[in-house]
C-alpha cells in the first residue's frame, strides 16, 4: 500500500506533542511491513526540515502563522500542493485531524481528490461553545463527516467526538497509541540516579506546578533526589519559576526546556520515576513512552489510560494531589523491589496493549476495511 499521513506540525522541540510521534510511529512500522509510505506537515525549528523521520520520508514547509492561535493559524500556501500531489498516488490517506488550517486543507484536498480517508483526532475534537470554534465547525464538521473511520482512543473520546459529529457520522474505531517496546530498560533501570522528570508541554491542563508543590515534598523526606521538568513553555513556565523559588528549591528542581523526540527518549532514560500531573489527558503518549523505556510512572486516575494501567499494576495511579504523588516518588525512590515489579508491568502492558506491532496489526485491517474497500 502507499500510505500517505497528513499531521500539522513536525518541530524540533516536539511541541505538537503525541500526534506528531504517533504518525510518524504508525508510519515506521508500516515502513517495516513493506508499505510505501510519506509524512506531509508543516516544519518549525532552527535548522532546516529533516527529509526523514527515522525511515519516514518527510514532505513540509516552514510553518506560518496565518491565524491567531498556537497552532490553529500554522499554515503555508505550498502545503496544499504538496498535500494534492502525494494524496493522488495514495492508497490510503490518514488524516490526524485537530481543529486547525493544516487539518481543513487536507480534508478539503481528500475530499476534492475523491479519496477515502480516515482521521484521527488524538482528543484534540471536544465539544465548545465558544463562537468561533462553531464558526470553524461549519466547515470542519462536514469535512469530517466525509471520513470512513474515525479513530479515537478511549470511549471518552469517542462520546466526545459523537456529539461533535452528531448522528450518521463515520464509524467510531478505537485504536490505542503504540511504542516500539525497549526490553533494555528494565535492566538499565537498576543503574539510575533518583531523577524525577516531568515531560509535557507547560500548560496549565499538564500542571507542571502540581510536579513542582509535589518535589518539595519528596525532598522533605528525600533531599538526595533531584527534578526536571521538560518541555515547551505554553504560559505556565513563570509560575513553576516563582513557585521554585518560593519552596527554595533552586538547584532541586530545574528547568531544561524542551526536547526533540529522540532527546526526549534519553531523558526516559536517565530518570528513576516519570510523573504526568496532567488532569483529563486524552491517552498519555508520553506514559507509554515511558514504560517502554524501564521508566516507573505516576500519573492521574484522569489519564485516559490510568484504569488499563491500574488494573495490571503498570503505574502509580494517583488523584493528581501533591500529597499523593509525593508519597508514589517516595515509595518508588525508596523501594528497589517496588521499583523493578512496576517496570516488569509497564514492558508487559506496552508488549500486550500499547506495542506499534499491535496496533498497526489493527491499522492495516482498518486501511483494508475503510480506504481499500475489503472486507477482511
């Protein structure tokens, strides 16, 4: 098949977060498989776009902001044209579909090329009640609408997603994200400093500075261990600055700005405990990650994955108060036992429910299905 993904921002810093990883994830282990296959995106970043993904082949332009709006307004005119040539010699056309120019181009360029295709929406498709995103909706709506298959990640999304789309849109298909899975962690694991990392966009939803309340506690009890915290500032970096210094935590908890995807990776691994704050976050791309690189994990029990997790003791599920996570680090820290046990589980929850293997096994039968017309 000759599988071409449309997502709307490839960076240097990984600022667009999980849907950026997850297209070009999918399109490495189809790349595996024998399939013929092509990213197009916009680019930011300090050097020039790279011509390839791992073994994806990247077709981009530098991203302009057209629109107010982090990445709702990122667009270029020569974008579309791109989108037109490698959509025509497609099989399959996948669309990773937020509320945003990048994602109505390419449902327009889909629908005017006569192309099945299927969108993923990652979370991004809530219901809103603000004017202009029903203003934007008149439009992205019934673009949407023309999907053969709308993939989302939990039922959560799914109900949020049918009632932006309403009645008789495309079938709702549930498909998990997926890592390649890292069987050296676990043993690397043992060789590690008490690091606590925080990997996630700073916005207010992640709460970088419920991770910053959280490792004044820990070091109370454990002054050895030391925090980053990683990623794009989105508003939030003044207030984990302030809140540092008023805890005296300068030189405890630092700042390392944000990483691209394969730094990010490193950072796994180097860590002693990964802890997401974040409250109502769709999946948790970056737990996962984790887990596939030996890394225990503490997250939320609103984590779209945090029941699947909880149920085979993958991850410390917490209510997401500074108090609770605290107590998950130290009995982490502070436990080789509990430590090694939570790595086991993670590596065997990525292996059975969160391997790319499994689910591009799912993609594929999705492409067949929605895209190639077979019933198999």
């Amino acid at each position: 098949m000759r599988v071409v993904h449309v997502v709307t921002l490839v960076s240097d810093d990984g600022a667009y977060g999980g849907p950026t990883s997850v297209a070009a994830g999918q399109l490495e282990e189809c790349a595996v498989r024998g399939h013929e296959v092509t990213l197009v995106s916009l680019w930011r970043g300090r050097s020039p776009a790279p011509a390839r993904i791992g073994s994806v082949p990247l077709r981009t332009r530098v991203a302009r902001s057209l629109l107010p709006g982090r990445f709702t307004g990122l667009m270029h005119p020569l974008l579309v044209r791109d989108m037109w040539s490698a959509m025509g010699r497609a099989d399959v056309v996948h669309i990773h579909a937020g509320r945003d120019l990048v994602s109505i181009a390419a449902l327009v360029v889909a629908a005017l090329r006569r192309k099945r295709f299927v969108a993923q929406t990652h979370g991004m498709v809530q219901p809103r009640r603000a004017a202009a995103v029903r203003l934007f909706d008149r439009v992205y709506v019934p673009l949407l609408r023309r999907a053969r298959g709308c993939l989302v990640l939990t039922e959560q999304e799914r109900r949020a997603v049918a009632e932006v789309i309403g009645a008789g849109g495309p079938p709702l298909v549930t498909l998990p994200n997926g890592v390649r899975p890292d069987h050296q962690g676990g043993a690397e694991h043992q060789r590690r400093d008490q690091e606590v990392l925080f990997l996630a966009r700073l916005h207010p939803r992640k709460r970088p500075e419920a991770f910053v309340e959280m490792a004044a506690l820990v070091h109370r009890r454990m002054p050895d261990a030391r925090f980053t915290l990683y990623g794009a500032d989105e508003g939030a970096l003044p207030a984990v600055r302030q809140l540092i210094a008023a805890h005296g935590l300068q030189g405890i908890v630092s700042y390392g700005g944000a990483l691209a995807h394969a730094e990010a990776v490193r950072a796994y691994g180097r860590a002693a405990v990964y802890v997401l704050p974040s409250v109502d976050e769709p999946f948790g791309m970056t737990v996962i990650e984790a887990l596939a690189a030996g890394t225990p994990v503490v997250c939320t029990d609103t984590c779209g994955i945090a029941d699947e997790l909880a149920r085979r003791g993958a991850a410390m599920v917490t209510d997401g108060s500074p108090r609770e996570m605290a107590e998950a680090v130290c009995g982490l820290l502070a436990d080789d036992k509990k430590r090694i046990a939570l790595v086991a589980a993670g590596h065997r929850a990525v292996a059975e429910a969160f391997s790319v293997h499994a689910v591009t096994d799912q993609l594929e039968a999705i492409y067949r299905r929605t895209c190639l017309g077979s019933q198999s």
